[in-house]
C-alpha cells in the first residue's frame, strides 16, 4: 500500500511545477546563481551517429552553453564518453565541467582529467573484454574502447542485437561488470557506485537552489530520480527533467521528464530563448 505522506509530497511536487518550459525559465530567474544546469552529450547536444568518432556538438550548442554558463551558478555535461572525448568537443567552453564514463572521469574546468581510482583497478578486465568483442562478436557490431568502460554498438547491423546483448551480459556476469542499455548499445563498466544520478547528487551542494538536467536515454534515469530524491528533501528546491526525444528508447525517458525537446538540433534554440530569461529579460 502507498505511503499517504508520499503521495502528498508527489501531488505538492506536480502543483508546484510550471506547466511549461517557458513559465519554467521565469521560475528559475529568481535563483539563476543558485542554479546547476546538466547535460548529457549524445542525443542530447550532438546527434546520433553510426561512427561515435564522428560525432559532434550540433550547430550553434557551444555558443549557447557559453551564454548559459554566463548566466547561472554552473553548467556541467555528464556523459558515457570519456572526459577527454568530452574536451576535445567542448574545451572552448573554460567554466564548464566535464564528467565522462557516468562519473568515473572527472575533468573540472580548468582542471586535467581525474579517473576514479577504484575504477582504476578494472583496466586489466576491460582490456580483456575489449579484446575478447573484437574477436567474437559478428562483423558490423562496434566495439567502442574507452580505456574503463567498452561500447557494443549494434546500429550498422541491426540484425546483431541479440546476439550483442547475450555477449554482453555472459561477460558482464562472468567478470562481475555492470552493463548499461542505451540506443542501439550496451555498455560494459566497472562495478563502481558511479551513474548519471551520483553525478547529480555531487553537483548539488546544500546552497544549490534548482536544477535542470536535459537528457535523452535510459541512462539519464537516475539523474531524472536523484533530482526527484532532492525535492522531496527541500520542498522549495526547483528541479526540472527535460527530455531530448528520440524515437527508440525515448518513450521511457518521455514519461519521467517534465518537458520535452523535440531534437539535439532544437536545444540550442530552447537555450536561446531562456539565457535571456535568466538574465532578467522576460519572454516575448
């Protein structure tokens, strides 16, 4: 049976929250310096690729977090690429963190990368792993080498997808791994307490006033709940989910967000038009 004291806290949480974006931007203008912003990179800033080394900030991205960043407490990107993929993307943004591999690398702006020392120890494995996909797995699946953590994509061989996964997950059974699901991917990584919802936990200090994380996949999840987890400790903390929509693992995503982008080419614009906001210009 439901807790009664849970679902006043859900109702109170639902009334609180603008009915949309833009009466959202207006309710954070008040506490913009108090303010984090998140945001994952694939999906979410750049498109989708079939060649993950290809993959860059969509048009006009970088400009706007620039602007954003300008505008409110922090900004951060958290991300299954590796921090130095991340910086070699965004390193023109010099106020902007960096978390890559769900938290496992840290780059702080201005800082070098920082690898969690725990996860440190699982190189030996991952090596092993990386080289045990590119001998077994059938033509066409990728097989993404991020040093602690391995990609299994399947999107250039649709057809690969299940016999990826049971790869995966044999491999991440019998060398005690997590695996991650995402878009045409599985994700295999260390056992360490690391995801995207650590990663908000660790930006949102006690004098944090609100949040917004923009994500697009499954992984995004946790971050989307650890924001939920803040609000129902501090009722007058401010936390907004966007969902960057994308038309195969999004339906999920969708459901748990409060507002919906409808693309990473859309967001820069979305960005646009709230910087303003922030600064104490109102909407048209």
């Amino acid at each position: 049976m439901a807790n009664p004291a849970s679902k006043r806290a859900l109702v109170t949480l639902s009334a609180m929250r603008p009915a949309t974006l833009e009466a959202a931007w207006r309710a954070t203008a008040g506490v913009a310096p108090g303010t984090v912003f998140l945001f994952d990179f694939d999906g979410t800033l750049a498109s989708i690729s079939e060649d993950p080394d290809g993959v860059h900030p969509v048009a006009g991205a970088v400009e706007a977090l620039r602007a954003l960043a300008e505008a409110v407490g922090r900004v951060a990107i958290v991300s299954a690429r590796p921090a130095d993929f991340l910086y070699s993307r965004l390193g023109a943004l010099s106020d902007v963190d960096l978390y890559g591999l769900y938290g496992l690398e840290v780059r702080r702006a201005g800082a070098e990368t920082v690898a969690d020392p725990e996860a440190l120890a699982w190189l030996p494995v991952m090596r092993e792993v990386v080289a045990a996909a590119r001998a077994e797995l059938p033509a066409g699946a990728g097989v993404e080498d991020k040093r602690l953590a391995v990609a299994l994509h399947w999107r250039s061989a649709p057809e690969a997808a299940e016999t990826v996964e049971a790869w995966a997950a044999a491999r991440a059974a019998r060398h005690g791994l997590r695996a991650q699901a995402g878009r045409m991917v599985v994700e295999l990584k260390p056992p360490v307490d690391r995801d995207k919802g650590w990663v908000v936990r660790d930006e949102l200090d006690p004098g944090t006033e609100a949040v917004w994380y923009f994500g697009d996949d499954l992984a995004d999840l946790p971050a989307f709940a650890a924001i939920t987890e803040r609000e129902r400790a501090d009722p007058g903390f401010l936390g907004f989910r966007i969902a960057v929509l994308n038309p195969e693992t999004g339906a999920e995503v969708t459901a748990a967000a409060d507002y919906t982008v409808d693309s990473p080419e859309a967001l820069p614009a979305v960005l646009a038009a709230g910087v303003p906001v922030l600064r104490g210009r109102q909407l048209p």
